[in-house]
C-alpha cells in the first residue's frame, strides 16, 4: 500500500511503516526537511493522530519531493 491509500483507509499502521521508509530514504539523500516531516508523520501515526494532520504531511512531502526533481533534473542535464 503507498502513503496516499493508507492516509484515505486511515490505516495507522501503515502510515507509520511508510513515513518510516520516507524518513530513512530522504536522510540517505541529506533531504533533511522530508526526513523531518516523515518522522513526525511517524510519530503521530504511532500515538493515533487524526487523518487530516497526516493529510497535511503528505502534501508537504509531495510538494518538497517535486522540488527534488526539479534541482535533481537541473543537474543531471
């Protein structure tokens, strides 16, 4: 299951399990704010945090991802 399809069944296990693979993947590459914003996702889907605070997270990831890919795109070319 992908983050997204977690955070719409609301399933808090799986939240946790994927922030935690974000956290750890995005620290590989120094994406120090998405490992943050992970870890929190985290945190709170261990102590049952409600859907729309994960919702804002994953937005956050998404928009911090595409800035990735824009800078990562600008150096390979």
């Amino acid at each position: 299951m992908n983050l997204g399809a977690a955070i719409n069944s609301n399933d808090a296990k799986e939240i946790e399990s994927v922030a935690h693979k974000i956290k750890g993947a995005s620290g590989q590459f120094n994406a120090h704010s998405m490992s943050e914003i992970a870890a929190r996702m985290e945190e709170e889907a261990k102590a049952g945090k409600n859907k729309n605070q994960a919702s804002e997270k994953f937005n956050a990831l998404k928009n911090i991802f595409q800035e990735i890919k824009i800078a990562l795109n600008k150096e390979i070319r």
